[in-house]
C-alpha cells in the first residue's frame, strides 16, 4: 500500500490528470472555433462543405476540408496556448543566464593548463 501511495502522491501524476482534463475540455471549444471558422468559410465561397467536391470524379473535398480543418485547428492551438504560454513563461521565469564556465569545459581547461606548465611532457 505504501509503494502504491507513493506512487500518487510523487511526481506529476495530478498534474498530469488535470492537464488531461483541462485538454478535453479546451478540444471541444477548439473544434467549435473550427467549425465556426468553416461555417464563414463557406458562407464567403458558397459550400459549407467540400466532401462532396470532386473535379473530373477525384474526390478531393473531404481532404480538402481536412486540411483546412487542421490548419485552422493549428492557428487556433498557436494563438490560444503556445504564444501566450510562452510569453507568460517568459515574463514570469526568466532564462538565467549561463554564468561561468560549464563543470567538464573547466575540468578540461584545467588539464590543458598542467599539461602546459609541464611544458608539454606527459
């Protein structure tokens, strides 16, 4: 029992949960946003759908609305999570600075040196 409390209770397992939860939630306002953006697309040109459009009897339609799906889909998911995601993170948790010499660069640095101080004999 204690290894499966542990289990929930470390690492991002509710984190987790309630990331999945909130994702389901924002896909059904997202696909709304889809369909209302397919719905003025075809009020401008006239056809709500293209499933149906096949020029010279291809049946091009239904991929032709996938991909207009998508990227309208894609936009959405940018402009809605990515961009204000990363601004947020941005302004709230800045990128530190790499100050100094990394461990390994120094430990070689330092090994070069004695090597030099030893005129080159090793």
């Amino acid at each position: 029992m204690t290894g499966f409390k542990n289990f929930i209770m470390k690492g991002n397992l509710v984190e987790l949960a309630v990331a999945f939860i909130m994702a389901t939630a924002f896909a059904a306002v997202v696909t709304a946003t889809v369909n209302l953006l397919m719905d003025l697309i075809g009020k401008v040109i006239d056809q709500p759908d293209f499933s149906d459009y096949a020029p010279g009897g291809v049946s091009v339609g239904a991929w032709i609305t996938a991909v207009i799906s998508f990227l309208i889909l894609a936009a959405v998911v940018y402009y809605a999570i990515v961009l204000p995601y990363t601004k947020a993170q941005e302004r709230f948790f800045p990128k530190k600075s790499d100050e100094g010499t990394p461990a390994d660069v120094a430990l070689l640095e330092e090994i070069r040196d004695l090597l030099r101080e030893r005129g080159g004999r090793v």
